[in-house]
C-alpha cells in the first residue's frame, strides 16, 4: 500500500514537473495552457519516436478530410501544381464575393491547410464575410529548404490572382486579402513585398494580414527572444531552430544564430533595417541594454545567404520598396518572441507612409488564433479580427 502511495506521488510530480510552466499573471486560463504546451511537447518527441520507427507523425492525425459542411463547399485541389484547400459558400450569390489567401504557420517545417484549428478558422472566414478562402499547403522543411517555400506559395497566389479564375470562384478582384500566422505570415509578407515589382500579376492584394508573423532572422536577441525565451508555445530555441532549418540542415547555423553571431560584416549595412533600439517604441525597451548582433562567422552568410533575402526576411527590404505596400493589418502578442519583428514592421511601414492598422494582445501568446478554438482569449481575439476583416475588406 505504502508502495502503491509512493509510486502515485512520484508519478504525480514527475508529471507536474513535465505540465507546469511559470507564466505571467494576466494569462487567463493558464494550466490550460499549460496542458496544451504539455501536449505539444509530448507529441514533438512521440513524433520523434515514430520516425525512428517509419511510422507518420502525430500531427498527421490532426488532419481532417475535405469535408463539405451544410454552408460551406470544401475542396482539395492544385494551383500550379501547389496542393490547396478551397472553401466556398454554399448559398448562390448574385454578387460578387470577397476572398482570403491563407498561408498556415508551422515554423516551415510543419503545419498544414488540412489540419484541423486551420479549416475551421477559414470556416468562420467564409461564414462572416461570405467570402472564398483559398488555404494554400507547401514543401516543407527539412526535406525542402528555402526557397522552396516561398515559391509554392507565390506561384498558388500567382496561379489564383488571375481574371480567369477569380470569375471562375466569383471573386471581385479588388477585394482580395493575403494572411497568414507565424511562417505563414512571414510567407504572406514576402510574397505582398513580391507582387509589388512583378509585371506578370496585375492583379494585386487589397488588404495584408500578418499575424504574430516571423520577419526577420538576422537578430535573434530583440527584447521579446528575451523576455519570452521559454513562453508557450515557442521558445527561442525552437523558434532559431526552425529559422536555421529554413536555410539549411547544418546544425552550424543553428548554434550560430542562439549565439546571435550568424552575420558577417558584409551585411553590416543590413542591421538599420532591424535596430530595435530605433525601432522599438521605448515601453518594449524598458530594462534591455541594446548590443547589435556580432560579426562571428562570415562563411555562414557566404553559405546560406537566404537569411539576407527579402523574401525570408522581409524587413530587409529598403523604404522605397515598403512604400507601396496595401492596406495592412499586423497581430502581435505580448508573450511572444516574435512579437519585436511585427512591432518593428509596423514602424517602419508607418514611416514609409503604408496605412497600417495594428492590434496587440496584452495577454496574447503565440499561436493564440489558430487555438481560438480552445482559449477565451482566442476566441475574443479571432472575434474581432473578423469584425475588422468584414468591415475593411
Ligand atoms: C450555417 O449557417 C447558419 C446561419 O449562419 C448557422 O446558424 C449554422 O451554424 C451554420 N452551420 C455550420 C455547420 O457552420
């Protein structure tokens, strides 16, 4: 008995010790949470395992078919070879309707438009709005590298962001919105920057939605990698692995960038672009000694430059090219380590003149919209950023 009792206790700590996670005070509901961190984590290393085994991921059960629902068509289809999920309203309309390319988060390595927290928000997008969304998939890392990525998703836009086929959808061309969370945002900004200077697309975005999206990897010690080293659900490490793992599967990247000493002195001239010292409104600053990152290995630059481009790091690109960017809507969290490269570009948008409309989340963590399903916070979150979506798209 004594035994059975000692065996539960120790059981019964080990497993706080896996699920507890200090948090800040203004998080609401946070053992669910933590639990949900718990989770994530859990299935990263029973993933791992299964690999080992040749065996698919968890994540691959988080997947649901195309399932048509009593308003909403849903179809898996290809633009440009790029495998995507369109989900159409139901209901005839004698208008023409609006529309929303969807880029899914997953730190480019993971994620994907059938997964279940992505087609329900692109349901609650065509139920509000009555509006077609478009959630585009691409290769994925480590298999593919940078810049893969980007390519699928700029050639399903392309594909998409022609006469022919928005009649097809009947969608009016002048009121199409780009989004995307996390890398998906990253993907969504870089590819809003591209459409600028492309002659063959004359069919352009009205609206960019970035939300908590990665913009930059050539600092990895802002404030907020700082202050949010180890909030759910993305650490810093995390955050730098999948970063180093966009460009490359050398784990010398990697430990070069958690040491921020990734860039050589060549691109010197680049650092401006992400000075949080000049760019950072002064309350994010509080208590942070500014140290621009150090010159350590020039040949990793030489190797991988992808994290130079303006189409992995689109806060590299000069004022002269944001100037002509839409209509933008930026989401940043407070507890989030991205949270300083979407603070950023909302400067330096609003200082290359591009009307920009930004919400952050005082109690927000990363991941909060694609877990609207699950938190409060999320659901307040995801309300309002469709109120805003059917007034100004
Ligand atoms: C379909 O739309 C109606 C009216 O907006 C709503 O009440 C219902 O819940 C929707 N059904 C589904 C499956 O989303």
């Amino acid at each position: 008995m004594a035994k059975k009792s000692l065996y539960l206790l120790i059981s019964c700590a080990l497993l706080s010790y896996f699920v507890y996670t200090p948090l800040p005070d203004n998080i609401e509901q946070p053992w669910k949470l933590m639990m949900t961190w718990a989770f994530l984590r859990f299935q990263m290393h029973l993933s791992g395992i299964l690999e080992i085994l040749g065996l698919p991921p968890v994540w691959y059960f988080f997947q649901v078919p195309p399932t048509s629902d009593a308003n909403v068509t849903v179809t898996d289809t290809l633009f440009n070879k790029v495998p995507v999920r369109v989900f159409e309203p139901k209901q005839k309309s004698s208008t023409m309707r609006r529309a929303m390319f969807y880029i899914h988060g997953g730190g480019w390595t993971t994620g994907d438009a059938s997964w279940m927290p992505y087609d329900n928000l692109a349901r609650r997008v065509v139920n509000k709005l009555d509006a077609v969304v478009v959630s585009t998939n691409y290769r994925l890392s480590p298999q593919y590298h940078f810049p893969t990525q980007f390519e699928d998703v700029y050639d399903a836009l392309r594909w998409f962001l022609r006469k022919k086929v928005l009649e097809e959808y009947g969608v009016d061309p002048a009121r199409i919105c780009i989004a995307g969370d996390s890398a998906g945002g990253n993907l969504a900004a870089a590819a809003t920057q591209k459409l600028l200077d492309d002659p063959e697309v004359k069919i352009k975005v009205k609206i960019q939605s970035l939300i908590y999206p990665a913009l930059q990897a050539l600092d990895m010690d802002l404030p907020s990698y700082r202050e949010n080293a180890h909030m759910p659900i993305l650490k810093k490490y995390d955050m730098v692995m999948m970063w180093s793992l966009y460009f490359t599967s050398d784990k010398a990247l990697r430990e070069a960038m958690l040491a921020n000493q990734h860039t050589s002195v060549e691109s010197s001239h680049l650092f401006k672009f992400v000075n949080w010292r000049a760019l950072l409104p002064e309350r994010f600053q509080k208590g942070h000694l500014y140290t621009s990152p150090i010159h350590g290995h020039s040949d990793l630059a030489k190797k991988y430059p992808g994290f130079l481009d303006v189409r992995a790091s689109p806060l590299l690109a000069d004022d002269s090219k944001l100037q002509g960017l839409p209509l933008t809507h930026i989401l940043t969290c407070q507890y989030d380590v991205l949270r300083d490269d979407g603070l950023m570009y909302v400067s330096r948008l609003r200082a290359a003149g591009v009307q920009v409309v930004h919400e952050h989340v005082e109690d927000g963590f990363h991941g909060i919209l694609a877990f609207s399903m699950n938190f409060k916070a999320g659901q307040r979150e995801l309300n309002k950023y469709l109120k805003w979506l059917e007034e100004n798209l």
